[in-house]
C-alpha cells in the first residue's frame, strides 16, 4: 500500500486513525499509467538473475494493462489495486480498538469444564503409569519424600488438621524460615539453639481445636516438641517452670 501513497499520506497511515482514511484514498486513485515507449524489455528469469524487483515484457496481463510487472509475483502494478479493492472486514467494518472474542473450545465446553476434564485425564494417565510402572513409581515418590522432608510434613499437619475438620492454611517454606528468624532461632520453651534441627509446633493443638496456620506455629527443639504432645501451651509452659 506505501508504494501508491505519498510520503505524507504514509506517515498519516500509521496512525490507526488514519487506517481507514488511507485505505479510502489509495482505492479512490486511479489505475496508474506507465508508458511503455522508453522501457526494456526483459524476462522475469532475467530480472530475478540480477536482482530486480520489477520486470517488463511488454506484453498485456489478463486484465489488458501493459506495464512493469513484480518479480515477487508476477503482477503488474495496474492490477495490483485490484487485490485491495475489498480490503479486510477487521479494517473497514469492525472498529479498530475493540474487546477481543472470547475463544471457543474445540471441544465446546466451558473453560471450568474444560480444565476439570483435563485434569481427570491427566490423573487417569498418572494412575496408569503408576500400575504399569510400580517400581519406578515407588523410586520416584521415595526420592521427592527424601528431597522435600518439610513439604511432605507440611502436607502431614494440613491432613490431620483436615481429619479433624479444622480449618487449614498453607504455609510455605519461607514462613517457617521468616518464623525461625523472629525467634532468632531459639526454642520457645528451653531457649536452646534450633538452627540445625527443630521441630514444627502447634501452640493450640489441633487435637485440642487448634487451627493450622501460621498464627498457631512456633518452632521448638526435638525434645520440648516431644513433651509438648497434645498439652494445652499454658500447662506444659507451667511444668516448664513458666509463671503463667
């Protein structure tokens, strides 16, 4: 289109304002005349050999126009109008800034149907590569327990909390890590040191309703957690020799 519009009106073009103005001025243009008399004449073969983009055979297209023709397709330029004479429905019809169309699934369900169905068949494809692949499976799920210790004993305490139906939250590795810090890594009970093993606790039990979330976590050493068990936090604090 930026070969049949002047260098003002191509400026103008890229604006999208001026999408529909410039379609409307280049199909306005009247075909172009390109005198034949002074030309060479030459093959597309022989213009493609050297580099050219236009070629002239002196010979009518189909449409009767005797001039330059592109080496790219063939045409010549007084047809090229012709292919944008009906420019696309996206740029005369539809306006240029608009909400975009929802997608539609191939399948024609909803996207919350969709993603359900395709993770039943992603677990149904997981369970039947487990049966088929035992061992490999066991190997596979032994080794994430031993490289994700804290996530396994995370996804423990939000278990048992669930078989008690109390309610759950997540709480990721860098929680336990920010907690850690606010204790500066000492035992709540003893005030021993905790960096190198400590145990995850809840302060209210879940045993005695206690929710599983960050509010209701501290960190203790081995032992005090071991002692702790199901205490209510006043009375073993007490046998602590806590004045509580």
């Amino acid at each position: 289109m930026s070969e049949f519009l002047t260098a003002a009106e191509r400026q103008k073009a890229r604006h999208p304002e001026g999408q529909r103005a410039s379609w409307q001025l280049l199909l306005s243009k009247k075909s172009m005349s390109h005198p034949s008399e002074d030309r060479q004449l030459i093959s597309r073969a022989d213009a493609k050999r050297l580099g050219l983009s236009r070629y002239f055979t002196g010979q009518a297209c189909k449409f009767g126009h005797v001039c330059e023709r592109r080496v790219c397709n063939g045409h010549c330029l007084d047809c090229t109008p012709r292919w944008w004479r009906k420019p696309p429905a996206s740029i005369i019809d539809v306006p240029l800034v608009g909400p975009p169309k929802p997608r539609k699934s191939r399948t024609g369900l909803a996207p919350e149907a969709l993603k359900a169905r395709q993770m039943e068949d992603s677990r149904r494809r997981s369970q039947k590569w487990a049966s088929e692949n035992p061992d490999r499976n066991r190997d596979k799920h032994r080794s994430w327990r031993s490289e994700n210790r804290e996530k396994r004993r995370e996804a423990e305490r939000r278990r048992q909390a669930r078989k008690r139906g109390i309610a759950t939250e997540v709480v990721t590795q860098a929680q336990i890590l920010m907690l850690g810090e606010s204790q500066r890594w000492l035992c709540v009970a003893c005030r021993s040191g905790i960096q190198k093993d400590f145990h995850i606790d809840h302060i209210q039990p879940l045993a005695g309703g206690g929710m599983h979330c960050l509010a209701n976590l501290q960190l203790l050493c081995p032992p005090c957690n071991r002692k702790k068990h199901t205490k209510d936090p006043i009375d073993f604090m007490q046998s602590k020799g806590y004045l509580i």
